[in-house]
C-alpha cells in the first residue's frame, strides 16, 4: 500500500494536540526553575522575581503558544508531505490486520 495524501486539517490537528502538550510538560519542567532562579537573582543581583502569578501564566501560555505553531507546521508539513509525494509516488507503509 502506498500512502500519497495526507488531510492537512487532520495533521494539523493532531500535531496542535500534540505540541500543547509538549509544551505543558516543558512549562511544568521549567516553572521551578524559574522560580527559584529569579528568587536567587533577586536576593544576589538586584534582579526581577518571578511571582507564582507568573509562573502559572508560563504554564498557561506555553501550551497555548507551542499548540498554535503545532498546528502551523502539521498543516505546513503535510501540505508539503503531499507535493513531493505527488512527484515521487508516495510512501510505502505496510498494514497488517489482526484476522
């Protein structure tokens, strides 16, 4: 079988899901971090503290940011999967039901 098209709308969609989701674990990851890495710099280098109103805001507009670019580049890539495949024949994938 040979896969040749693609719904852009669909990978879209999926890569969206996705990259919002990479991009809650990034912020959950790195919002400790933040934090005390402000908190530190605060208390040593006169610098801005992060507040805990801004680290949700980071675990809020992360996924947000992450889930819109994913749902550019699904639709960008899958547009693109679709003209090469037209010039090249496609991709070859096999499947195998369970009988």
């Amino acid at each position: 079988m040979r896969l040749t098209y693609i719904g852009p709308g669909s990978a879209a969609k999926i890569c969206a899901v996705l990259y919002a989701a990479l991009g809650l674990v990034f912020a959950l990851i790195y919002m400790p971090f933040l934090v005390i890495l402000s908190s530190v710099g605060a208390e040593y280098g006169g610098g801005m503290t992060v507040g805990i109103g801004m680290a949700i805001g980071l675990v809020i507009f992360v996924p947000i940011v992450y889930g819109v670019l994913g749902l550019i580049i699904g639709a960008l890539s899958a547009w693109l999967f679709n003209v090469v495949a037209g010039w090249v024949g496609g991709l070859e994938i096999d499947i195998m039901t369970d009988a």
